[in-house]
C-alpha cells in the first residue's frame, strides 16, 4: 500500500496541541488561531489522554460572553473518552471509522503518542483521489 493510502499521508502535523492544565481561554484562542475543529490533549509524556473540539469550547465562550469571565482550564472541558487511530493504519479504515462514529477529527498515534491530526474531509478527498 503506497503512503498516499494511508493515515500518514493525509493527516495533518503542527496543529495545536493542548495540555489538561492549560487554560480553557487559552485553549479556545488556539483552535480559533489554527482554524481547528479539534485538538488533542497529551500529557506530559505525549500521550493522548483527551480531545478538546469547538463543541467543548461553546459552554466557556457563552459563559465568558455573559459574565466577562473565562473560568477552567482544558481538563474541565475536554472529553476524556478519546478515539484514536494508527498512523500506518488504512484511509479506507479510516473511513469505515468516520461512518461509524460521529467525530470529525480524530488524534493520530504511533506507539501511543501524538502524531497529527485527521479530518473527515482529508480522507474523503484521499478516498476520491484513489478511485
């Protein structure tokens, strides 16, 4: 299988990267920054241990919109029941997890740890580049 038709060849790497203890106000300038859907959360060791996505962020920003107030930090408001995928792992994998799940970013790992990021729309355009 060619590197095209695979997590490595359509996933995503720089994105941000967020820290349980890092501030929420923090964590939702750095999605807006990158223009993300999703970040993972690692721990010190780069292991994913959460995914903060722009759903997560709307109960901080309408609460700081109403009281001028940004309170908690990333671990408050990720969703610690993250799905990963491996990045040597089949895009058409990928897809059948895409299908089956309602997420539309998912953290990338090799041996456990961070690695990228993948979108739904990345695999679909890897999916119809290959046919």
């Amino acid at each position: 299988m060619t590197e095209a038709l695979t997590v490595r060849g359509v996933m995503v790497s720089g994105g941000p990267v967020l820290s349980p203890g890092d501030p929420i106000r923090r964590a939702v300038a750095a999605l807006v920054e990158a223009g993300a859907q999703a970040a993972a959360v690692v721990e010190a060791d780069g292991r994913v241990c959460g995914i903060l996505t722009e759903k997560d962020c709307f109960r901080p920003a309408l609460h700081a919109s109403y009281y001028q107030e940004w309170r908690g930090t990333v671990a408050d408001h990720m969703s610690p029941e993250v799905v990963t995928i491996e990045v040597d792992e089949d895009v058409v994998r990928a897809a059948e997890m895409f299908l089956d799940l309602p997420h539309r970013t998912l953290p990338v790992v090799e041996a456990g740890r961070l690695v990228g990021m993948l979108g739904r729309a990345a695999v679909m355009a890897a999916l119809y580049g290959s046919g």
